[in-house]
C-alpha cells in the first residue's frame, strides 16, 4: 500500500511540475556531451557568424531527438554564467531526461516552441568555474490538428 501511495503522489508531483513549465516563458536546458546529446560547431559564415546545433536524444533513438540553433538574433545574449544563476534559476530547468514520460509532439508543442524563450546551459564549456548560456531556437515542428 505504501508503495501505490509512494507512485501515486511522484506521478502527481511530476504532472504537476510539467503543467508549471508548460507556462513558463523562459526555459533553461543543462548540456553535457554525450553518445545521445551532440553539440555540432558549423564553419564559420562570411559575416562572422558561426552557427552552432544542439541535439538532445531524449529516448536514446534517432526519431526523438530536439534540435536547437544558436539564435542569430540573440547573439549578444549569450553569456557566461556562474553557479548561483544555475541555483536560482532551477524551477525554470528542464533536463532532457526528465521528459521521457511524455510524447515528444506534446514537448515540442508546450515546451520547445518558438513563443517561449530558451537557454542552453552548456557545461561543455567551463572557464574558470563558470559556464556559457546560450540563447537558441527550437528546430522542431508541432503539427496540430485543426
């Protein structure tokens, strides 16, 4: 009995956590580079940009994976953060793995949208304790059904 109650009250917990970032309008999403989480570096632009992809592969097979760019119009946003903006920012933190449960049409469409602001946290690259933000754009569709 203890252990329905245990599963009843996460299960509720979570869903309840998912409604609250499903109104979120800004979202952060820690990186770490690994076989199902990519980052590609493209070549470098004649305007001096140089464009970046994250791809995260959130049930580890190739037709679930969220991509994000580096948003072109955001660049001077990106920044370096430090410890305490990732502590006083965690309500607002989505891990990719925290989504599994959930269908990834349903994710694109309430969580990675375009209306919605979102940062890569990206660990991959620490300088002095501190780790860089990024602000990217979501490159996935939602289709809905009119």
């Amino acid at each position: 009995m203890k252990i329905l109650f245990f599963v009843l009250l996460t299960n509720t917990l979570y869903s309840q956590n998912y409604e609250y970032l499903k109104k979120l309008d800004t979202i952060y999403i820690p990186f770490k580079q690994d076989k199902y989480n990519v980052k590609v570096d493209y070549p470098e632009e004649k305007n001096g940009f140089k464009n970046r992809s994250y791809i995260f592969n959130y049930k580890k097979k190739d037709e679930n994976s969220f991509y994000f760019e580096l948003d072109r119009n955001k660049v001077l946003e990106n920044r370096e953060i430090k410890k305490t903006f990732i502590e006083k920012n965690k309500k607002k933190t989505i891990t990719i793995n925290s989504l599994r449960e959930f269908d990834s049409q349903d994710i694109a469409c309430d969580l990675f949208n375009r209306s919605k602001i979102i940062y890569i946290i990206d660990f991959t690259e620490k300088r002095n304790k501190n780790v860089t933000l990024y602000r990217v754009m979501p490159m996935g569709v939602c289709f809905s059904i009119e």
